[in-house]
C-alpha cells in the first residue's frame, strides 16, 4: 500500500501528522482489522464471481463468512453485529421465493449436510410452500 504511486501522490502523506499515522502502532492494528474482516467477503466474491456459484453455495459462503468475522471479534455482539447487519441487508434483497425454490430443490444439497432449516431461512420456506400449496 504505501509502496504505491497512488499512496505517494497523497498531499496530506508528505506532512508531520500523515507521517506520525502511517508510523503509529493504531494505524497498522485497525488496516489488519479490515483486512481481517474483509477477507472471508472477498472468497465469497471471488466465488460467485469466478465460477457462477449457485444460490445455494452463496447462502453457506454467506454464513461462513459471518462466523469468520463472528470469530474474528470472539463473539463480540457490538463488533460483529455491524457487519453481519450489511450482510443480512445484502442477502434479503437478492433472497426471493424463486431463490428458495432452487435451494431447497437442488438435489446435491437436498441429501447434504449444508441443508439447515433455520431461523433464516424457515420462513421463507414456509411461504414458498404456502404459494405452492393453495389453502
């Protein structure tokens, strides 16, 4: 990062105060912690991207990298909850009845391990099933 042209053609670098960040002990523990915290999104980016992954990959991509970063704070609500709060707003607006379907049909996960009725997904279960069952 600071090697690169970008970094170096920073106004504020070059003075006393850019100086002293760059070289306190503060700036290096929280750039690690977004690293940290970042990298369990980005395999789940490079996944989907790379190889066109399917709804159910993603959903356990998704919920692994939420307990990376869960693990990373050692359980710490008021750390992790911020990002498990983008995550959960991602996922909602690309989770639809259609994606539940797919899941829950798709035969490699339907007699796998991976296949968790949750507090997460139940509910959307329970109105596919509803759609697809007329009362």
């Amino acid at each position: 990062m600071v090697a690169s042209s970008e970094w170096r053609n920073l106004s504020h670098i070059n003075t006393i105060d850019g100086k002293e960040i760059i070289q306190g002990n503060e700036f290096w523990v929280r750039a690690k912690e977004i690293v940290e915290v970042v990298e369990p999104l980005v395999k789940v980016l490079r996944m989907v991207d790379g190889d066109g992954s399917t709804i159910s990959y993603l959903y356990v991509a998704l919920n692994k990298a939420k307990e990376t970063i869960k693990a990373y704070y050692n359980n710490n609500v008021e750390k992790f909850m911020p990002y498990w709060k983008i995550i959960n707003d991602i996922w909602i607006r690309i989770y639809t009845v259609t994606c539940m379907l797919l899941w829950l049909f798709e035969f490699k996960f339907v007699y796998s391990k991976h296949v968790v009725v949750d507090k997460e997904t139940k509910p959307a279960l329970e109105r596919t099933i509803q759609k697809m069952v007329p009362s």
